[in-house]
C-alpha cells in the first residue's frame, strides 16, 4: 500500500509532497475533508509502534489546551489524533511496510531515498 495522509490546504505538506520523486499508485487522503479512522490510526501505530510519533506538538490546539503542561499517555496521543484532525503529525507517507512521519528534513529525505530506490 502507498498511501499519504496529508492536510491540502498546508503548504508545507503540499511543498513535500512535490518533492517527492514517482508518485505513481499512491493514495491521498485529506485528513481534513476525510477524517483518519480508528483503523487507519491503529495500522499507523503497528508500523511506527508509537502514538506519540503520530501526534503534533505544534498543533495550534495543543497550546491552546495547555496539553504541554499535563502528561499525556499512549491512550491520550490516540484519542486526541482522532478527536482533530491537526493533532497528526503530518503528513504520514506509508510504502508497503515503512512509514515516514513528519515535516522534519531527515523524514522528508529518508522518503525520498526510500522512493528513489523504489
């Protein structure tokens, strides 16, 4: 399966994404328009083994709840990412059996390694 979820009006999901060599058979969802569901969410936990992994920090709604001054749990990571929308951490590009979580520069590159030598 290839598959990115991603939020379209983001401009640096949508940046990444262009950077990403051979798109061929991949599948879009935006979280947005078509929310992540507990299955989804639980298959991106088998590849990644964390929820933690999957939830954003820099969601706007994570300082507005003030979540960074309680401890959250694995439970926790998992209801809020399917509460809303922007609490994945995004976008997720799933190859097969490999998952690529996030905006940072080594995540993107790890990607489009992984997809170069595809």
């Amino acid at each position: 399966m290839k598959k990115i979820y991603y939020l379209k009006t983001c401009d640096t999901c949508k940046r990444i994404i262009q950077s990403l060599p051979n798109l061929e058979g991949f599948v879009f969802q935006d979280i947005k328009e078509n929310p992540i569901t507990v299955k989804q969410l639980e298959g991106l936990h088998k590849l990644t083994q964390n929820y933690e992994v999957l939830f954003s920090k820099r969601a706007k709604l994570y300082k507005e709840r003030g979540l960074k001054n309680e401890t959250l749990t694995e439970p926790d990571y998992k209801q809020f990412v399917l509460e809303h929308y922007t609490f994945l951490n995004r976008p997720v590009i799933v190859i097969d059996n490999h998952i690529f979580v996030g905006n940072s520069p080594k995540t993107v590159q790890a990607a489009i390694e992984f997809l170069s030598h595809e």
